[in-house]
C-alpha cells in the first residue's frame, strides 16, 4: 500500500511547483519560516527541513542570517498562453514545434481556442508571454486588443483584420508567397491560373493579399489571366465554375491549403477532365500533397524555425517568414 505523503515532502513539492512556475523570481527572497509554517499549517521545524531539501534540490539558497532565497541561477518556467485556430493534423509539426519551442524557452505552454471565453479563462491564469495566431473572423481586433491590453503578446503565423497593425508579430508573408507562386506559374508558360479559396466569396484580408501580389507582377485580381473561386463551388456556385473552365481554363490553381486543393482536383477531373493535368501548388506540404499519384507542389514551414524565431522576437517589431517552396 502506498503510504501518504510526509508534512515535509508536501510542502517541499507545494513550494517546489510555485518555484518553478516563476511565482519567486530568481534571486527573490521567500517569505519567512513562521509566515510559510502558518500558511501550510505545518511546524517551524517541517519548514526548515523542506528549505534544507529545496536547497539540495538546487531551487533555494539558505542563509541562518537573511532567510531563504530562489536560487539566482534557476532556469524557471512560466505560464505561455497559446491562442490558436489551427486543428490538430491540419499542418504537419505545427503543435509538435510549438511545445518543444516553448520547452527550450523555458515556458509551460496552455492551448486554448480562439474564442471569447476560452482567452478569457487563460488570461485568469495570468500568463508572461501570449502568442497569437488566430482567424479575423472569430473575434473583432478592438475587442481582442482590449483583453490583451498590457500583455506581453506576440502574434505569429495570421494577422487578418484590415486596418490594424500589430505592435510585436511574426508572421508568415503571404504576399510574398502568392507573388513567388504566379511569378513561378508564368514562368512555366502560364497565362491564365486560379486562387482556390476557402470561402464562396474573397475575406478583404485575402483579397487585399492577393491584389498587392498580383499587382507587384502587373496582373489584375478578377482578370482572366488571374482568377479565383470557392472550395463549394461545385455545390454552391456551379455558374462560376462553368465560365471559368468551359471554354478557355486555366491551366494553373495555387490555394492555402492542401486538403482542399486535394478535394478541389478531384472534382475538376470530373467535371471538367480536360483539365485534369492543371498544375497544382498548395500549401504547409501536409499529407495531401505527398499522396502517391496525386502529388503536387507545396510551400514547407520548417515550424521548429519559426517557433524558434517567435520565442526570441524582440519587442515592438514585425518580422515575416518565408517558406520554402517545394516542387513535385
């Protein structure tokens, strides 16, 4: 039978979390031995011998003549909030990255959705450092602003609200990703390619994307050397599909996401399988760009990087990322 926990081992382990969860700072002295005792309502004497095994556990140092203090060169680790959309299995090594970034930074990380009450319930636990990377969508930038106001936040990956600007960010240059893919589709011989998109009809915050990397090459969003159209298309928009692929298709499609380009290539096959050899690139090189027959060209994260970048970001500066763009 397992034998209860001692009075000493208890305190020892209590104060030992609160240590190392940063509740004492480096170098920080303890509160006294009486006030301790009183607090785990434990003898003076329990107190003393759980100071003597912190201090062999190397969290403390303990002086008879100015009390007890955290150990100056203790590697501590503070609470990391975490506020994410991204889905488990969505983008490979995404979450995997993250948690070993946050280990060797010396945090404990908390996921939570990006949702009013779930950001609202992380910041109760008074994290050190928030790290963003959320969908526009889901909450208005005043109301976000406000519950992070004073916070120590990074936003990484997506910054998608217009109009708005991010005092500390590390964020993925879509820009620079959609002009890099219509420049390498033209040099392909090109004339006419496609944005799949997530949505029936363009978010401003991708519209915008899109013009400005369209633009920096002289191409028109809309015109029909650069179009695009909605992942339900076939369900929702056929009207849509038919104008753009009857007559004179596109011979190119780039989207953000390679599931949907894996789903949205099948369905072009079908309906239209003159079109079925339109090159393809997509995006985070997951699963669904590596499927054996079906293979297209992807953008890869190396997310050990990134998150690393994203750690070490200095404050009141953006910085953008760039991926690597691999070929099939």
């Amino acid at each position: 039978m397992d034998q209860a926990p001692t009075k000493t081992s208890f305190v020892t382990a209590a104060l030992g979390r609160e240590i190392r969860a940063g509740k004492y700072k480096s170098g920080e002295r303890l509160p006294s031995l009486r006030s301790l005792a009183e607090r785990f309502e434990v003898s003076t004497m329990v107190m003393h011998q759980a100071a003597s095994r912190l201090q062999e556990l190397g969290l403390v140092r303990c002086s008879s003549r100015s009390g007890i203090f955290v150990s100056s060169s203790l590697r501590q680790q503070q609470l990391c909030g975490f506020i994410t959309t991204v889905r488990m299995g969505r983008m490979d090594g995404y979450f995997e990255s993250f948690m070993q970034a946050a280990n060797v930074a010396g945090y404990i990380p908390m996921t939570v959705p990006g949702n009013l009450e779930a950001v609202e319930c992380m910041l109760e636990k008074s994290p050190v450092k928030i790290i963003a990377d959320i969908e526009g969508k889901l909450m208005p930038f005043a109301k976000l602003q406000k519950l992070l106001e004073g916070r120590n936040t990074v936003f990484s990956h997506r910054f998608e609200w217009l109009g708005q600007k991010p005092a500390n960010a590390v964020l993925t240059d879509w820009v620079w990703i959609t002009e890099q893919t219509l420049q390498y589709f033209r040099k392909q011989g090109h004339r006419k390619m496609l944005f799949l998109s997530h949505n029936h009809e363009l978010p401003n915050f991708k519209k915008r994307e899109l013009q400005e990397a369209g633009g920096r090459l002289g191409m028109e969003l809309g015109s029909p050397e650069f179009q695009y159209c909605g992942r339900f298309d076939f369900e929702n928009n056929p009207e849509r599909l038919v104008k753009i692929f009857k007559n004179d298709p596109p011979t190119a499609i780039f989207s953000r996401s390679d599931s949907i380009m894996f789903e949205f290539s099948a369905k072009i096959a079908a309906y239209f399988p003159e079109t079925a050899g339109i090159e393809k690139i997509g995006a985070y090189d997951s699963q669904w760009s590596q499927y054996p027959g079906s293979a297209f060209a992807s953008w890869r994260w190396d997310w050990r990087e990134f998150w690393h970048r994203v750690f070490a970001h200095r404050q009141k500066s953006v910085e953008h990322y760039q991926p690597e763009l691999i070929l099939r």
